[in-house]
C-alpha cells in the first residue's frame, strides 16, 4: 500500500514541469521576414538589437535566448566562410561579431542562410573554412587550434535592448561548444541537417 501511495505522489503530485524555450517557429518566420529589410551591411549588433526588439514587440516568447559577443583571435579577428557576400572563403565580420541564439539556435543576419542553424552546425558553416588546409595570406587556419582562443560572451536581451553591456559570463569558445563535434560535421551546407 505505502508503495502505491509513493507512485502516485511522484506522478500526480509531483508532476513534471515543462521548461519554457523560446518560439523557434515564430523567431524563424520573423528572422526570414525581416533578414534583407532589416539587414545592415557591417551593423551585426544593431541587427540583433532590431531583430530582438520586433519579436518582443510582437511579443514572442524569448526564454532561454540572448545576444552572444564573438571574438576571434590573432590577425585573422572574427572571420566568417559562409557570409552573404563571400560563401565558402573567408570574410572579416569585423573585430567582433553579434548573432542572437535561442533555445541553442542561432540567428544570424551575415549568414547565407534565412535559417537558424543549432549551436555546433552553425559554427562549422561561418567559422571553419570549407577545406583544410586553409590558408590565408600563406598562415595556416585550423579551427582545431585556433577556436580555443576566441572568445563568446553572453548578454541577457533587457540589458542589451537598454544599452546595458553587463556580460552574463564569456568564456573561450572551447568551453562554449564541443570543437572535436564541430569538426566532425561535413563543411559543406548540403550536409547540414536544415
């Protein structure tokens, strides 16, 4: 009997609580209706900034979202491989780079994609170079060596939407993502799981 009673606690009583992710369906439908309107050429953050403030005004869910900070390392700074301008070879994004990532997706406006691509398949596509070895200028680029030294820093969307730039945390890109998984997808987008 004190066994039943125990099941029935742990099922009825102490019900699983969902945990709220943000709308992927409708952050998806606005980043495409809004990726060419809104887009500023060389404005990464000012892009986010407007992005975020429209899904908030049309009031979409944002938990478990933020504006993330990228910064590259050495003279190669924040390079991209898979840009609107320069698909498959290398393009400076600039010092730093600004995307918005929800529920593990990220959304980028410098991407050439109208998509938001999961956390490790996105950084394979615009942060590794479509074949190794790379070069660049005669230096070699391997993302295996150099990702470890960029850096991600993670800003709550109030904060950024107020001017506030308070990080949450920043951390090395090694302890962002898994590079190892990173590198194991297919650099090419046709492999991608879109």
């Amino acid at each position: 009997m004190k066994q039943c009673l125990i099941i029935f606690y742990l099922i009825f009583v102490l019900k699983p609580t969902k945990v709220n992710a943000a709308n992927l369906p409708a952050l998806k439908a606005l980043f495409i209706e809004t990726y060419d309107s809104h887009y500023i050429h060389g404005m990464c953050g000012k892009n986010v900034y407007e992005f975020v403030a429209e899904a908030k005004r049309l009031k979409i869910n944002l938990e478990r979202a933020y504006v993330a900070k990228i910064i590259g390392s050495g003279f190669l700074e924040t390079s991209g491989f898979y840009t609107r301008f320069e698909k498959n070879k290398r393009s400076m994004l600039g010092y730093f780079h600004m995307v918005f990532i929800a529920d593990g997706h990220v959304f980028d406006f410098d991407l050439a994609l109208q998509d938001a691509l999961p956390l490790h398949e996105y950084v394979r596509l615009q942060f590794t170079p479509p074949y190794q070895p790379y070069r660049i200028f005669g230096v070699l680029f391997d993302p295996v060596l150099d990702f470890p030294w960029w850096e991600v820093t993670r800003y709550e969307l109030d904060d950024y939407l107020d001017g506030i730039e308070k990080p949450t945390w920043k951390m090395k890109m090694s302890e962002y993502v898994d590079i190892e998984k990173v590198m194991a997808i297919k650099r090419n987008n046709e492999n991608l799981s879109l």
